[in-house]
C-alpha cells in the first residue's frame, strides 16, 4: 500500500476478470498502472498456489514480486530465516 493504494500484490479469488477481458480463477497479480494510479488489472498466475507452508508461499511471491528475501541471517539482520509457525 502507497498513500492507501494498493501497488502490486498477489491474491486469490474463485472468480475474476483479467485485464485482457478472460475469466480467471485462483491465483493473480495486481498489475500497477501508473497512468492511473491503481492497480485494478489482474493478471493470472499460472503455476502458482502449490505450497506446503505459508513460507513457501512467501518465498514464491516474494520472486513473482522481485522481492529478494535474505534467509541466511547474519549480524546485519536480526533473525534467521522467515518467523511463522
């Protein structure tokens, strides 16, 4: 969320319109549209929504989001590794 605008994100419905007009189930990602300040337009995630744990889950959306996770630890971070139970 930026300024209470939803950016990028990934999300999952039982049904919905991609922006290309196709009806879409499962897993999506919320495209940006700068132009237009939102981010409305979904596009499917095919292959996505196979995970054991809700840390392969954030591990995979955080590659779809380009978002890279440091899992090692070390002095500079304070745990080692992602914290859920």
């Amino acid at each position: 969320m930026l300024d209470n605008v939803r950016i990028d994100g990934i999300d999952h419905e039982q049904r919905f319109v991609d922006h290309r007009g196709n009806i879409g189930t499962g897993w999506h990602r919320h495209i940006w549209k700068s132009d237009l300040r939102h981010s409305e337009a979904k596009e499917v995630l095919g292959g996505f929504g196979n995970f054991g744990s809700r840390r392969d889950f954030i591990r995979d959306a955080s590659a779809v989001l380009g978002i890279e996770l440091n899992q090692s630890g070390d002095e500079h971070y304070a745990t080692t590794g992602l914290l859920f139970s």
